[in-house]
C-alpha cells in the first residue's frame, strides 16, 4: 500500500469514528457545534462594528451564503468521499445533523434589527418637516433636482470608509451589475410617477393610509423574493400590523388642520372617485427596492450599495431636470433657507436613513416586514421633530391632543408586542 493510501485509510478511519461519537449524543453535540456557530457570528459582527465608526453591516451575508451552500452541498454529495476506496468501511458517514440544524435564519438577529429600525424611523421623521418650506415654495421638477443633488453631495460621506470606498468602485465597475442598478432605478420612478398621478393631489388621510401599508407589501415582498417568512403567525402578523396602522392614522388625524377636518365630503369624494388607486402599488415599489438592494448587492457594504444606487439614479436625473428648468426659466435659488434645509433633510433622512434600513434589512436577514413595521413611528416622529423646528418655522404645523397620544399609544403598544413575539419565535427557532 502506498503512502498516499495509507494516509488516507488514517484520515477515513479518524473520520468514521468521530462520526460515531457525534452519533452516539447528537444533541449534545447539536448544542457544541451551535454554540461554536453563535460564537463565529458575534466575533464577526464585532469586528466588522470595529472597523466602520459610522454604519457597518453586522454579517458576512456572502460568506453565510456560501457556508450555507457548502453544508447543503456537503449532504448532498452522499457517503462516498472523492477521490478515496469506495468501500463500506472506508465510507465517511456525515451526520444528517451537521447540515439540516443549520437553520436558514440563523443570521437573523432581531434585537439589533429593533434597534437600527427605529434609527431608520427617526431619521426619515426628518425628511418632511426640512423640506416643508421647500416643499411649499419650488415646483415639482426644482424638488426632485434639489433631492437629487442632495443625495449626490451625500456619496462622499457614505464612502468615506476605506471598505465602503473599495466596495462602491467595486460595483461600479462590474459590468454585470448596470443592469441591476436600472431595475432598481425604474422601481424607484415608477413609485414617484404613480405616487405624482395617484396622490399628488389627494386628501392627506389617503395619502397617509396608501403610506402606511408598507409593512404588509414589504413582509409579502420579502416572502416572494427573498423566501423570508414573517418571524411570528399571521394572526399575530395581522393584528400588530392593524394596531400599529390605525394609530398612525390618529396621529395623520390629528396633525390635521381645522378646514382639513371639516372636509370629510372631500375625503369621501376623492375615496370613492379619486385617482389614490393608481398610487397603491407605491409603498410595493419601496419594498421591492430595498430588498433587490440586500439581494443583488449582499457581498458589497450597504453604504456602497446605496452610494453606487444614488450615483446611478444622479447621472440621469440631476442632467434632465436642470434641463427642464432652464427650458421652464425656474433656475433659480431664491429661496437659499428652504434649500438648505432641504438638502440637510434629505442627506439625513434619504442617505444616512437609507443606509441604516439596509442595515436593519442585513441583520434580520431581509425581513423586510419587520423593518418596515416600525416604519409606522415616522408620522408621530414627524410631529415631534415639526414641534421643534416650529420656533424657527412659524407655518410648520403640529399638534399635541388626545388622538395623537391615543395614536402614539396604539403604536407603541403594536409594535411592542410584535417585537417581543419576534424575539421569541427567532430564539425558539435557534
């Protein structure tokens, strides 16, 4: 017998005995090999939190793909190891536990998917109220350019980090991925164009309920593309969804004004004959985006990701509306504080908002239904944050009663509830 074969029978014979001692307590050695796992996922997430100060994905999404791979490849390819004597002594037995107690969620860390989705909340809560005097006083195609330009001005910060940098020319320079980022583009301008003819001019509690229907598009988006069930039952799913929408509709309500009240004809008019149909399908168009973002570009930092998707969307829009105002005589900056702050809202709330909903997407795994569920905090955040400014803005509306305190209590009962059942069913699952 050769050395090489001798070597061999060693290396068999080592392995078919540690097989039958696994065999002998698989649940002890169930919990030993989950417990090694947790522990790779924690040294992972730590390093990567040490290297960025700012936002730094949590997991290795490709790395666990790849780990996933392996293991289902490993059960799969059957008893007989490449390449050494096929007999039935020199057969390495894998255990079937070695890659069916891998769960398929086992990244999945809700606690800090909680955490980077209410940052996620209170930065898009700054979007409305910076950008209430711009919104009043430019026109629509002077908007979406000053938006645009915003976001622009925002890559350096998002690559500012030397792993974000690489990754960000990294994508960019893969050819394959153009034709990601234009799907990913046409998404986006589908949902403003249907969001411009459906909403543009419908009654703010329309606009509201269209809105905040987005947890349950983004957890049916995310079961389709990303096969990611919802972490609880759909009863649990649907009640928690209902109490968390009905009270940012009394918080809508309640951040009414007097006429707008009063105009409840309007509102039953514009329902039952307005054009809010076509607008359904937006909040489709924000889920689907984000979780083809977590799909496509996974193996890239999200900073990048998102940094390459505002690069992209810069280079069509930012030439085509300047055209539009030059040819509608509306280039002009006449309006330098609405401006600025517009462009503080937007670089706080689209940018640095966004990068944190991939992130919260990236540690619960692509759960895009409990990311978006605490998306429901925005109006009563808006409220707060409108308070604040109002000193410096006098027309800024807010208002504190009792239906918005009923509505933020709704809210936070909801979403209180469905993050404790969310935990539960992801530890139970681990």
């Amino acid at each position: 017998m050769s050395e090489t074969r001798k070597l061999a029978a060693i290396l068999v014979a080592d392995v078919v005995g540690y097989s039958r001692l696994a065999g002998a307590d698989e649940e002890r050695m169930l919990a030993h090999l989950h417990g090694l796992t947790q522990q790779s996922h924690r040294r992972r997430r730590r390093r990567a939190l040490d290297q960025c100060p700012i936002v730094r994905r949590l997991l290795v999404s490709a790395q666990n793909r790849f780990c996933a791979r392996t293991t289902s490849a490993i059960g799969r390819r059957g008893d007989k190891p490449l390449g050494l004597p096929s007999h039935s002594d020199a057969a390495i037995r894998v255990p079937s536990y070695a890659y069916e107690a891998m769960p398929a969620r086992l990244n999945a860390n809700y606690r800090l998917g909680s955490f980077y989705a209410l940052v996620t909340a209170l930065l898009y809560a700054v979007q409305e109220p910076f950008s209430f005097l711009a919104a009043s006083r430019l026109s629509a195609v002077a908007f979406v350019c000053l938006t645009q330009i915003a976001l622009f001005l925002s890559i350096p910060m998002l690559t500012l980090n030397p792993t974000s940098r690489r990754d960000f020319v990294a994508l960019l320079t893969d050819g394959s991925n153009y034709g990601r980022l234009a799907v990913i583009f046409a998404i986006g301008m589908t949902g403003l164009l249907l969001y411009n003819f459906g909403l543009s001019n419908a009654h703010p509690i329309i606009v509201s309920a269209i809105l905040n229907l987005l947890p349950f598009w983004a957890a049916l988006v995310a079961l389709l593309v990303m096969r990611v069930p919802i972490p609880v039952s759909p009863a649990v799913f649907f009640l928690c969804f209902a109490g968390a929408f009905l009270g940012a509709m009394a918080v809508a309500w309640s951040q009414l004004s007097v006429v707008e009240r009063q105009s409840m004809n309007m509102l039953v008019t514009q329902f039952l004959h307005g054009s809010w149909v076509y607008a359904l399908p937006v909040p489709v168009c924000t889920a689907l985006g984000a979780t083809l973002i977590g799909r496509w570009f996974g193996k890239y930092d999200e900073s990048a990701a998102i940094a390459a998707n505002f690069l992209f969307a810069n280079v069509i829009l930012i030439p085509a509306t300047l055209v539009a105002l030059s040819y509608r005589t509306e280039l002009n900056v006449d309006q330098p504080l609405a401006i600025a702050l517009m462009i503080v809202g937007t670089i706080i709330a689209a940018s640095v908002g966004r990068v944190f909903y991939q992130v919260a997407l990236t540690a619960t795994a692509g759960d895009n239904g409990f990311v978006s569920m605490f998306l429901n905090l925005v109006p009563a955040l808006t409220a707060v944050i409108s308070f604040a400014l109002s000193w410096w803005i006098a027309s800024l509306h807010f208002a504190f009663d009792a239906t918005f305190f009923l509505g933020l209590a709704l809210i936070g009962a909801s979403l209180a509830e469905f993050t404790r059942r969310s935990w539960g069913q992801a530890r139970g699952s681990s």
